[in-house]
C-alpha cells in the first residue's frame, strides 16, 4: 500500500502519475499494489487506474449534514475501495475506530487500521477491520524500517492477532509492516517475519525512479 500524503510532490496531477507508475507494476508483477492519494485527488485518481483506491481518512459521520466530513459511502461515491483509519498522524480514540470500520463496513468498501504497538493492535483486532497495519510512529518516515529496527513488535503482533481471531471466532486478519520501509530488502524481512504486505509512504512518493524502486518491492513480496 502507497500512501501519499500530502506532500508537494504528491498532490494534483503527481498523485495520478504516481498512481499510474503503480498501475503499471500492479499488471507487469502480478501483485495486489495499493494507492492512497490524498483525499483531494481521490476521485481523479480512481478514474485513471485499475487498482485500488483507498482513502487517507474517513469519519465516523453518514452521509447528510455534516461540513468537512469523509464519510466512507462518499469514498464509495467517489470510486474508492476502502480507507486508512487510524493513522499515526490522524489519530483516533477506540470507540470512533470502532465505528469508522462500522462505516467502512456499511458502505461496503475496505478498512486498513493502523496500529502503534501490540495492545492497540489486539484492541482493534475486536472491531474486525480488514487489515491491521502495525506501525511504530518513532519509525515513520526515517528510512529505518520497523522490519529491521523491530522484528519483535511484527512478530507479536502477527501472533497476537492470529491469536484473538482463532479465540474469538473471527475471520482472520492480514497483518502488513509499516515504517520505514524502503527497499526490496525492507519488504523480504517483513515477509519473513509473517507480514501479509507492506504499507509505505516517502520512499515511494520521494523517489528519483519510483518504478524501479516499486518493481524491486513486489519483487519481494
């Protein structure tokens, strides 16, 4: 999963040539790649390519009289697939993670949660989103991948979830490896370590050849 923020080199007209290159890896390698545009050019973007869109964000909100609300039937609207929820930068407390997966769930498109640490992650597992993403946010954006800087945490999470899942009779969640990830190699030692995928941002985003470095990613997958 790519996720681009809202970086200057990401927005506009960059968000679709991003999605593009994606597309095109996506057909060329055979792998699921997912793009997370800012919410901006989302609808744009969805329109352009073949694969999943997801949403940075949404609300806990339905659609109506709410201003400056995401609500996820709207993401749906748009052309998206499913959202992030949770992100270290968009934080949100338990009952409305809760609930935002509900809307996700309601409006019939994906939820990725973040999470920063093992008990948040086995919190979450509960409200039954479609992926948990297990990012340290010390790790975010410094090019030193949580893969590598803390296999442990992958590790416990994976097993934690797969754990709460099998005791509490819900279907199994794929776990990906956020933070830091950066390289081909960054993914194969997220992949060993049990990972379903892998969610970045900068390195994509912020690439001198992001194609190159995106096809040498999913290689590793």
């Amino acid at each position: 999963m790519l996720n681009f923020k809202a970086y200057p080199n990401s927005i506009g007209k960059r968000a679709v040539e991003l999605a593009k290159i994606a597309d095109e890896v996506a057909k060329e390698t055979g792998k699921t790649i997912i793009v997370c545009p800012n919410n901006l050019d989302l609808q744009v973007v969805a329109r352009e390519v073949s694969i999943p869109v997801y949403a940075q964000h949404v609300n806990i909100n339905k659609l109506g009289a709410f201003t400056g609300s995401i609500p996820a039937k709207g993401v749906k609207i748009a052309g998206g697939s499913g959202s992030l929820i949770n992100h270290s930068e968009k934080k949100l407390p338990l009952e409305k993670i809760e609930l935002a997966i509900m809307r996700c769930k309601e409006a019939g498109i994906k939820s990725i949660a973040c999470t920063a640490d093992v008990y948040e992650a086995k919190q979450i597992a509960l409200f039954e989103p479609d992926f948990i993403a297990i990012e340290p946010p010390e790790l975010i954006g410094t090019g030193v991948s949580v893969s590598t800087a803390d296999p442990k945490i992958v590790k416990d999470t994976i097993y934690e979830i797969d754990r709460i899942t099998k005791v509490n009779d819900l279907k199994p969640i794929p776990v990906l490896c956020g933070a830091g990830i950066s390289n081909g190699v960054d993914v194969k030692k997220a992949m060993e370590l049990g990972a379903k995928g892998v969610l970045l941002a900068s390195a994509y985003v912020n690439a001198k050849d992001p194609k190159k470095l995106l096809t040498e990613m999913v290689r590793n997958l």
